[in-house]
C-alpha cells in the first residue's frame, strides 16, 4: 500500500489524467477524456485512494516534465460536475500547500531515524453532491507565472472503502502493550511510543473520549512519510491533549513477516478499517464518529483543528469527562 498513486483506486477506474492543455477556465472549460502524455510544463496526480459523495479532503502532488515534484506553489481548484451535457461549475479553493520531510526508521542502522528528502502535496476541500465523472481545473503559479490551467477527470463514489466522517468508527480489538513480550512486535517507532499502545480503540471507544487514531509504519512506510506523521503530528498533539483524548497508534502490518521477508499482512484492525495505503490519522468524537481523517502527506495544524473541535463539548449537551485508560483486550 503506497501514499502516492497515478490514478485513484480500483473503486475509481474511471479516472484519467487529461492533455496538459487544455481550457482557459470559466464556462470554456473542457475536460478531454483522452490521455495525453509529453505535453505541457506540468502534471497532477490526486492521492486520495477514494472520494466520495459529501466533503472531502482532496491531497494533489505536482510535478514538472522533468519528473520532479513541484514544490511550494500556489494552486487553484475549480471544480466541475461532468455528468450532463456540458461541464457545470461546482465550487473553488486554493490549494495549501503542506510540506513533508520523509524520514524513516532505519532498523539496520541502531534504528536511527534516516532522512529521505523534501516533498509535500497541496490540500483543498470540495464537496461533491452527485456521484460520477468530475473534474477539476488545476491552475499552478510559481514564480510569479501562472501555467496554463490543466484540466484533470476523476470520479466520485458513494462512499469510500475506509469509514466516512459521521460513520461509527470500528470497534477494534487490536493487539496492545498487554498482549505481548516486547513493544517492537507491534511499534517499529525508536524510541517506541508506548503510551500510545495502552487501549484498544474499542475500549477508548466505550470510554467515550475522543480518540485520535494512527496507523502508521515508522520503518516501513514506502511513501516514508509515516515516520513525520508519528514525530511532527501525533507527538505534539499528545504532549498538549492526552488528558483529553486517547491516542492510539497502529501497526498497518505484521511486523513479523515484514521483517522477515518484507511481506505487507495487513493486521485486523487494518482490515476492518479497509484501509489501502498509509499513513492514516482518523480523529473521532467523544460520541464514536469519525470526526475527520486525513490520508498520506498532513498537517500539524489541520489535524489540531478537527482534535480540538471533537473536544468541544456539542451545544447543549456535555461531554464525558475522561477516564483512566481501560485494560487492553483481545
């Protein structure tokens, strides 16, 4: 399972990258359903694995014809629906762009964390109310030049494979601190994060605090951006939360087959989450839904956000006060 992707998943086949030409903007659009590759100074990739019907964050990686990631520009969204006569204005952001330094834990070298260069992607949000063909109007300016808007196809469905925001989060059991010898069997972090593998998410859950939930590979992550994730998202947001919420991390895979023979296994806990790629961070409310989550390349400050509005107490009501951690079960 891999954080970037050319096209989005199996469930959106339908997706097709566009000559990098294209319409000029505004009702003139056109969004050609045609690959055309070897044109144009620019090229987007959608990371999402899925969107779906309702809001989405939408993850976009840029790179040049050259084969490098365009970094730090400013990018701007329109969005259209595709699915009558003629494409129909839906809404527009600008982009904002989240950089990343990869890192990863290198367990053949005393588990030091090794640095794996610059990258980022740029994040908006867009709201899609019909399923089907979309499409999206991507202009990039660096610079202080603006490239020829790039029309890009993609399609929505009704509803992702991992949990959407306002479904029950799944109540999973998965292997704690109290379920094994060594904390390296389920932490491939250095130094280990055991604090944050005290609970299982069902019994958080049946606590009723609001959870922030990981899934990540330190030493594994092929996108390596797990390793940032843990350090410059999860970290801090323990430091300043954890009377407040529960937080969990979650091994994607078993450790044991992927350091014996680099074989992916997905966990249970990942297979009830039906998740594909990693990292994944899931904040879900004192209630047991999915508040908001954020897949592959995220920001301290976004993840903040959707943490600090799940402890707010909803309006005219009170939330749970916390509570001791509960003993992890299988």
């Amino acid at each position: 399972m891999t954080r970037v992707r050319l096209a989005l998943a199996a469930a959106c086949a339908g997706l097709l990258l566009a000559a990098c030409g294209g319409g000029s903007g505004g009702d003139a659009v056109s969004f050609p359903t045609v690959i055309t590759l070897g044109k144009g100074n620019i090229f987007p990739t959608i990371n999402n694995a899925h969107l779906a019907l309702g809001d989405n964050r939408i993850s976009v990686s840029i790179i040049d014809k050259d084969d490098n990631q365009v970094l730090g520009a400013a990018v701007h969204l329109r969005f259209y629906d595709l699915n009558g006569p003629k494409p129909v204005f839906s809404s527009e952001a600008d982009a904002v762009y989240v950089p990343v330094e990869l890192a990863y834990v290198d367990e053949q070298s005393n588990k030091e964390t090794s640095k794996a260069g610059e990258s980022g992607a740029y994040i908006a949000h867009a709201r899609f109310a019909t399923t089907g063909d979309w499409g999206v109007q991507i202009t990039v300016t660096r610079d202080g030049r603006a490239e020829k808007p790039i029309p890009f196809r993609f399609n929505v469905i009704e509803r992702t494979q991992e949990p959407m925001i306002g479904d029950a989060a799944p109540p999973s059991r998965q292997i704690t601190l109290a379920n094994v010898g060594d904390i390296t069997q389920i932490d491939s972090s250095y130094p280990p994060r055991p604090q944050m593998h005290q609970l299982t998410v069902a019994d958080a859950l049946a606590a009723h605090r609001p959870i922030v939930l990981a899934f990540a590979t330190p030493a594994f992550c092929r996108s390596r951006t797990c390793a940032p994730v843990m350090d410059t998202v999860m970290d801090p947001l323990y430091a300043k939360y954890a009377a407040q919420a529960a937080f969990i991390h979650i091994e994607p895979y078993d450790l044991g087959p992927l350091r014996q023979s680099n074989v992916q296994e997905p966990v249970r806990a990942t297979r009830e989450w039906a998740l594909e790629s990693e990292p994944w961070v899931f904040v879900i409310d004192s209630a047991g839904k999915v508040a908001a989550k954020f897949e592959g390349v995220m920001s301290l400050a976004e993840v903040e956000a959707a943490l600090r509005a799940a402890i707010v107490p909803p309006a005219g009501g009170s939330q749970a006060a916390p509570t001791a951690a509960a003993a992890p079960s299988n």
